[in-house]
C-alpha cells in the first residue's frame, strides 16, 4: 500500500510517499480502507521533532480520518466489515491507504456525512468538546469568545456552542474569514488583526465581558484576555506557539481561571464521553464540519505548508 513515510524529523518536505506492508489487525485491532485524513496543527509539531513525544522513527503521520472496515481482528466487537467510520487516533498513521487502529479509536460515521467531513473529527472536535464542557464546563447562555474561529477547532468550537445555546464572539483575520464565520451562526465576529478588538468585544458585551475564551494563540493573546473576562471567568488553553508574559491581578480580581486543554491528556472514559456525544452531533446535523482545501496524499508536504497559514478556514484533508 502507498503511505507517507517520515524517516527524520525536519521541515515538511522530509515526507515522503513510499510502498509499505499492509498491516494486518490482530486482538481488537481493525483495518480501515482510508477515503480521507485529517491534518492538524499537532502533525506538524511532531514531524518537525518539535513535540514533547516523539514517535519512532520511521513513522507514518496522521491521527484523524474516515473510510471503511476492510478486516477485523477477534477481538472487535462492534465493527464489521464495510461498516463507515471516523477514526480518531491510529497505531499505523492515517496518511496512507490504509491505518490500523484500535476498536476504542474508530466511530460510526453517519451515512449524511462524507467521509472529508469524518476525517474533520477526531482531533478538532475532540478537542473543543473538551475545553468547553469537560474543562471550562460551559453552560447554555454563557458568552464564548473563539480565538481563532476559521480553523478546525475553531469551527468545532462554534458548531458546538451554538448547539448548547452560548452566545459566540469569534475572531478571524481578514474580511473573507468574517463572512465565513457568519455562515456558522456566529453572533458577533471581529478582525483580531484590528488593534482595538478587545475593546471592541467589551463594547459589545455592553461593558461585562465575557464568560469565556477559548484560546489557540495564548502567546499572543492569554494577557489581554483576562482583561475581558467576567468575574468568575475561563481562559482555555488550546493552543501557544510560546511562553507570554500576564499581569495575575488580573486573574485575582476577577477570581478567572486560566486553564489548559490536550487531548492526549483525556481518559478512556472521557474519549467514550466525547465521541458520544460529537456521534449524537453528527447524527441530528447540529455538527457539520466544514472542509477547507483537498491535497493528494502525495501533496502532504504542501498541505502541511498551508496547514500553518492562519488564513486557513475549514480542515484540510488528504485524499489516498
């Protein structure tokens, strides 16, 4: 089978496509027939050797994606073969033909959503299910701010808000980026690239603040932050490209909590919860991801070049 191979750590260009063995599952282990994969954020902090955890090398990237069950080990119960799902989490890698993966980590995709919308799953919307209602245990109507709210997580994070009744300012940089953030439901949506936006979000809370912010650029933005907040305010944070400098009088008088979100820190039990609930999400149409641009599985090296353009809006797939 073809896949994407990383035989050393280093810019996206160290990917290349090669013929490897066809896995074979074993105990509750099952082969999924891979229609798209997902790129995140987290793929190219590993590849480029930058992460905490580092695979073995040689590795085969990818953690999200969406096809069919091509064969089944004894031990799966749940899955059989030609069942459609969503995978979030692979032994193998997703960037292939095929990936291997743990029953716990594969899902029933619905028959309404594609399979570019099932590879959108896993990491992004796993992960703003986990700061809003697992971290931040956000309540219906609460005011969310998304900092960041074109991307991935950032439309996960809005799908998923609007659906639990919250009030959602969200923040894109540019004029195309505001109008796709209106097409989500979006109530109030600013250009963080303007330099009085935070004053702007305050005048649009008539002075309060907000409940909430969800959080994927904290080196940048963590400081200002806990200057809107509320009293009793959250700060989740999902993503930091860096350390950054607060004034803690500000968490202190306003009693704010500042918090931190990693997937990867989830329980089995939490995982169960979560995929519960995106499952019911998906099923009833509150939840619809939204693909941004499709690359060859050859091209990977190119999406992860524009994966890390902040301009980008919806996920970005690859297509085996």
């Amino acid at each position: 089978m073809k896949a994407i191979v990383v035989r050393q750590f280093g810019e996206p260009d160290v990917m290349k496509i090669e013929d490897v063995p066809l896995p074979q599952p074993r105990g509750e282990e099952a082969l999924v027939a891979v229609k798209a994969a997902g790129t995140n954020p987290v793929d190219t902090y590993i590849r480029s050797g930058q992460y905490a955890k580092k695979p073995k090398l040689p590795y085969t990237p990818g953690m999200d994606g969406a096809g069919t069950v091509e064969a089944v080990g004894p031990g799966v119960k749940r899955f059989c073969v030609g069942d459609r799902v969503y995978i979030a989490g692979s032994v193998s890698g997703t960037y292939a033909e095929y990936a291997l993966c743990l029953e716990s980590t594969i899902h029933a995709l619905p028959n309404q959503v594609s399979f570019e919308q099932g590879a959108s799953i896993g990491v992004p919307y796993g992960i703003a299910y986990k700061a809003l209602f697992q971290r931040a245990l956000a309540q219906p109507g609460e005011t969310v701010l998304i900092h960041g709210g074109t991307g991935g997580v950032g439309v996960a994070a809005i799908q998923l808000a609007r659906s639990h009744g919250m009030y959602i300012i969200a923040t894109a940089g540019s004029d195309k980026g505001l109008k796709f953030l209106a097409t989500q439901g979006v109530h109030y949506a600013i250009n963080h690239r303007s330099e009085d936006h935070f004053e702007q979000i305050m005048s649009n809370t008539n002075g309060v603040g907000v409940d909430l912010v969800l959080e994927l650029a904290a080196h940048t933005n963590l400081g200002r932050d806990l200057k809107i907040l509320t009293k009793g305010g959250r700060v989740v944070v999902i993503g930091s490209r860096g350390p950054v400098e607060i004034d803690a009088r500000d968490a202190m008088s306003r009693d704010a909590s500042i918090l931190g979100a990693l997937l990867f820190n989830a329980s089995n039990e939490k995982l169960k919860s979560i995929h519960a609930a995106l499952g019911a999400g998906l099923e009833n149409g509150t939840l619809k991801p939204v693909i941004g641009q499709k690359f060859p599985l050859i091209e990977a090296s190119l999406a992860h070049k524009a994966l890390m353009n902040s301009s980008a809006h919806g996920k970005m797939i690859l297509i085996p």
